[in-house]
C-alpha cells in the first residue's frame, strides 16, 4: 500500500464494508473523526485525520451513517458532514457541559437548516467507553467517580436526555 493514496485506500474500505452491509440490507455507520481536516480545522489528531484521508469525505457513499464524536468542545463539524450530503449523528462522552451545548446544536442545525440539509441531522447518540454494568452503577448512583466528579459518561447522558426531555 506504500505510496498509494490513503483517502482512496479509507474510501475503498469504507465501501467494501457498506456494500457487504447493503446486500444485508443494513447501514454502515463509522466514526467522522477521519474525514475531518484537522490542519485546516486544527482540530486535534485524535479527533480530525492528519494524514490525508479527509478527502474521502467525497468518495464515500451517501447513505453512510456519520458519528461525530467530540468530546472536550461542541466544534460545529456536523453541519460539515450534512453539508456533503452525509446523515450524522453527534456523540458526546463525558463532558456534561459540551454536550448540552452539542443538543442545542443539533436542535438549532436541524430547526434553521433548509429542506436539502435537514433530514441529514439525525440527532445524538451517547458515547459509552466502559462496561455497561459499570455505566448503570453509575447512573443508578451505586458507585461514584471521585477523580471524575461531575465529567462522567452517566452525567453526560443525563444532561442530553434532561435536555431532549425539554423539547416536549
């Protein structure tokens, strides 16, 4: 693969994974973080490509589903995704804060977009990084995370889902 285009060479998988999928009638959904810029966006290197397979983000089919995860700040990156025509969903972790700021962004991008871009918001998805036993004792307030205080992944989806709840 020395010396070949990695935007092409992500793309080709990404389609080779999405075109097995389809036959089964079922979508792919992959993490955005390698179809952003992070030179130009100065996103960070985990969160955004630094080699170049950005440019993939136009050789991708359409009907990939996009998470796009931020964890630290609310960057704005989603309506990049939907303005390539791409369906994303935002994903927060364990920052309370940024993630009600990344719920209103989704309600804003979804209520101000026109009629191309809105049905690509497709709204938020909580990102869990442990065990689900671990995350429900938390929740249910059986354990507490000291050194984490209130920047847990419980917190965090308590925040967006209390959020959601005020759209009723």
């Amino acid at each position: 693969m020395r010396g070949r285009d990695k935007a092409e060479l992500f793309a080709g998988e990404v389609r080779l994974l999405r075109d097995h999928l389809a036959q089964k009638n079922r979508q792919l959904w992959i993490w955005g973080d390698r179809l952003l810029d992070g030179k130009t966006t100065g996103i960070g290197m985990w969160e955004a490509s630094y080699n170049n397979t950005y440019r993939a983000i136009d050789m991708i089919p359409k009907d990939v589903m996009i998470c796009d995860w931020h964890y630290e700040r609310a960057d704005k990156t989603a309506v990049y995704f939907a303005m390539k025509g791409l369906n994303v969903i935002t994903c927060p972790w364990q920052n309370p804060s940024a993630a009600l700021i990344q719920t209103q962004d989704m309600i804003n991008f979804k209520n101000q977009s026109g009629k191309v871009m809105k049905p690509h918001f497709y709204g938020m998805m909580q990102t869990v990084w442990s065990d689900c036993g671990s995350f429900l004792d938390g929740f249910y307030g059986k354990t507490k995370d000291e050194k984490a205080g209130n920047n847990t992944e419980w917190n965090c989806f308590r925040a967006m889902y209390d959020k959601i709840g005020q759209l009723k």
